[in-house]
C-alpha cells in the first residue's frame, strides 16, 4: 500500500525533494521567536487601522512603523526570504503620506507573506516529526527482528 501512495505521489525521490525544500524553508528563518513577535504586531496594527479613520500624521507613522517592521524582519530571515520580501515591497511616493487604503494594502501584503513563512515553517516541522516517528519505528522494527520478538504496535 506504501508502495502505491509512492508512485502516485512520484515516488520516494520526489518525498525526499519535498522534505529537503521544507527543511530548507525552516532553515531560512534565523530568529523564529523574533519573527513571531514582529508579525503578531503588524497583524494587531492592520486589525488597528481597519477599525479606525487614520489622519495623516497615522499614516505616516503607521508608514514608518511598516518601514521598521519590514528590517526587523530581514534580520530575521536568511538572504533568500530577504530579498524576496524586498521584492514584494511596492512603492509609495514619497511627496505625500500614503492613503488609508495604501496603508492597509502594505500592512495585509506583509502579513500575508509573515503566514506563508509560518506556514512553511509548520510543514517542515511536521514532515520532521514524520521522519522521526518512521526512523523510531523502523529502528525498533530491526531491534525486534534481532532480539527474534514480534514488534508491538
């Protein structure tokens, strides 16, 4: 039945590019404990500002603190996470505060992509505890067939 779940999925080889792409997700966060903490202010800001008419000098803060948010946040990450939350930084003219509306978009596109790390995060952690759950048990499998008893389950 394994057997069958592996060629449907693209076999063994594709479980282990699968598990190695999330293992590298996991390792591209340096600070994880930081970056929790940074991305549950942005998500309590955004939930702020949607609840609230901002006037300029809000925005502008707000527009600073998403500024302050966004470098906490590469020191957090491996290269790769870094540049690519730079490339999803859009542009807001710098002769005026940005709207209300811009605001709102800047600070959901960050916590949108703070939840996609975590996510990653998650499955990697998972498939880690797969991983380790099959080699506990295939350990004691090989104990089992050495000592000549049955394995328990």
């Amino acid at each position: 039945m394994a057997k069958i779940r592996e060629s449907r999925r693209g076999g063994r080889g594709h479980a282990v590019r699968r598990q190695e792409a999330l293992m590298a997700e996991i390792e591209q966060v340096q600070e994880p404990a930081h970056l929790i903490r940074v991305g549950t202010m942005v998500h309590q800001l955004l939930t702020e500002a949607r609840g609230m008419p901002l006037d300029e000098s809000a925005r502008e803060r707000l527009l600073r603190i998403h500024s302050l948010a966004i470098e906490e946040i590469a020191r957090s990450v491996a290269p790769e996470l870094r540049d690519e939350l730079a490339r999803l930084r859009p542009d807001i003219p710098g002769d005026r505060p940005p709207t209300q509306a811009e605001i709102r978009i800047l600070h959901g596109q960050l916590v949108g992509w703070l939840e996609g790390v975590f996510q990653g995060i998650q499955a990697g952690l998972s498939l880690q505890q797969a991983a380790a759950r099959q080699e506990l048990l295939g350990l004691r499998r090989a104990g089992h067939r050495e000592s000549g008893r049955a394995p328990h389950h």
